[in-house]
C-alpha cells in the first residue's frame, strides 16, 4: 500500500508533535518533514516533495497564505490544507484562491485531520463541518466578500508580502536583507514602494495592515520603530 505523505508547517512544536502522534497510528499516511516557518515549509517541499501540506496560516518569516501561493505555484501537484483559528468567510475565500484544497479549524482538526488528508489526495475538498455548513447555505450573489483592502493585497508580489511581514514582525532592514539575501538598500526601496502602493507611510501603519489582511496576528509580538 502506498502511503500519502504529508508535511507538517506549524510553529509550535507541541501542536507538531500532536498531529504526528495522531498520523503515526494511520497505516496509509507517513509524516515525512516537519516545517516550523513558512520559508522552511516552501523548501521542504521542494527537496520532499509530499503529496500533502498541513499548513497553519500563522506562520513566522513567511505565512502560511504567502507559503501556499508559492507551493501552489511551483509545486501545483502537492496539495495544501490550511490550519486556522478563524472561519470568517474572507479567509476561507482567499485560501480556495491561492489554491488550499481544504481548510481546518484548529479547534477540530485532530477529529478531521486523517479523513481531510485522505479526501484532498483523492482530488476532492475538504472543510471542517462547521464551514462547509454555512458555505453550503451562503446566497451565491454574496460571494463578493472582498472589499478595498483585499484587493490591495493581491496587487503585492509574492516578494512584497514577503517583505511586508518581515517588516510587521518587527524585523529592522538589515536583518530582513539577510533573511531574504538581497541588499540594505534593495529592502529600503521595497519598503518605499510598499508605502507608496498602500498609501501607508509608516511602520505602525504597515503593522497595522498586516494584521487586519491576516499576514501576521493580532497577538504576534512586533517592535514598531
């Protein structure tokens, strides 16, 4: 029997350690890699190859949703099941966009988790109930649930979102030029144009804007200078 492999992108260890506990006792999934930010994840894939990525969305140096968007892009046989501990309709809307095939409330997914890894490697979709409950009463003509800010946020570049949440975490310039390995000044220019394109110009502006767009959380420790 072949077994469907799966990669586990969550920062916290523990929570790692439990969704491996509760797979290892799947006789047709194997955990083949753990990722604890969304950059690692990304290369992970790349050198692993899993058929399935658990993903949360809140992920340090690059999240989950900007990880999902490069996975889907360069690796579009892997499929990604987003973690979360919001269910509005907004971010269900943007995962199925960037290509999630399956979407789980962290509240409930050790109950769900096995089944949703199975369904999305068959080709299918899979939500948590409590989603696809009220995704399958919604009046189709509401599906325009994104408003201005969203719309920005698709505007920025896959390089863009990088920076901007590296920038939202509190990172100074010098310190994101080595993570992402470019220059000082390329950074500075990259945050120029983000202020420009957003019509933000300051940091605790662009903080601002990353939490309410999801990119970082509302209770991640940031340092706004």
């Amino acid at each position: 029997m072949k077994r469907i492999t799966v990669l586990l992108a969550e920062d916290h260890a523990i929570v790692r350690e439990g969704f491996r506990s509760l797979l290892k006792h799947e006789r047709d999934i194997e955990v083949v890699g753990e990722a604890e930010t969304g950059r690692q994840a990304v290369a992970l894939v790349k050198k692993l190859r899993p058929a399935v990525v658990v993903m949360d969305i809140a992920m340090p140096l690059l999240n989950g949703l900007e990880a999902t968007r490069q996975i889907r892009k360069d690796f579009p046989e892997t499929k990604v099941i987003i973690l979360s501990a919001h269910s509005d309709d907004a971010y269900v809307e943007q995962v199925t966009e960037l290509g999630a095939v399956g979407f789980l409330l962290k509240q409930t997914s050790s109950h769900n988790l096995p089944t949703a890894i199975r369904e999305v490697q068959k080709g299918n979709t899979f939500f948590s109930p409590a989603i696809s409950k009220r995704l399958n009463g919604r009046d189709q003509k509401s599906s325009s649930l994104r408003g201005e800010p969203r719309k920005k946020i698709n505007r920025l570049s896959s390089r863009e979102v990088e920076v901007l949440q590296l920038i939202a975490e509190g990172q100074p310039n010098k310190q994101v030029a080595a993570e992402l390995g470019v220059t000082f000044k390329t950074i500075d220019k990259h945050r120029q144009h983000l202020m420009s394109k957003l019509d933000i110009h300051d940091i605790a502006g662009l903080t601002r804007y990353a939490i309410a767009e999801g990119i970082i959380e509302s209770n991640v420790r940031v340092t706004i200078r």
